[in-house]
C-alpha cells in the first residue's frame, strides 16, 4: 500500500499525487494519507477534493488519530497529533 505524507505545498501537489498512485499499475487500489499537527487540515480537504471533484466512486476504508511524541530543536519531547485516512476505489 502507498503512503502519501501531507505538508504545506499546495494541496492540489497531494490530490495529483493521490490520483497518481490510485491509477498507477502496481497500486492495490489503496493509498494512505498521513498528516501531522497543522497539516491535518489539508489532509482533510484533499480527500473532500478528491471524492466530489475527481474521484467520486473512491471511499473511505479507515481513519486513524493518535499522538507522536518529536524531539524538538531545543530537545524537549513534543506531541503532535496525527492522522491517516486510507482511501479504497
């Protein structure tokens, strides 16, 4: 299964990306979208984009939330939250 990790381009690069696998031979015919902290709302709104504007028959096979603990700059342990949604056609 591909992964694909969501971040601050343009959400448009993730729903290209995402189409891309989802079409692509090797694919199974699912994809995993991650996300943590502030991403998540992109997450989010790339999946809304891609189900009512280019790939209406995908669905939803599972969303996950959990907490990671970084290590930021200053070594301190941080949470993040995250999220993953996997999409099935």
């Amino acid at each position: 299964m591909s992964i694909v990790y969501i971040g601050k381009k343009p959400i448009m690069n993730y729903v290209v990306a995402t189409m891309t696998v989802l079409n692509s031979r090797e694919n199974t015919g699912k994809v995993v979208l991650k996300a943590r902290g502030q991403a998540i709302t992109q997450l989010v709104n790339v999946v809304e984009i891609l189900r009512n504007k280019f790939l209406r028959d995908i669905k939803i096979d599972d969303i996950t939330i959990g907490t990671e603990e970084l290590e930021g700059n200053d070594d301190q342990l941080r949470r993040v939250s995250v999220m993953e949604i996997i999409l099935r056609r």
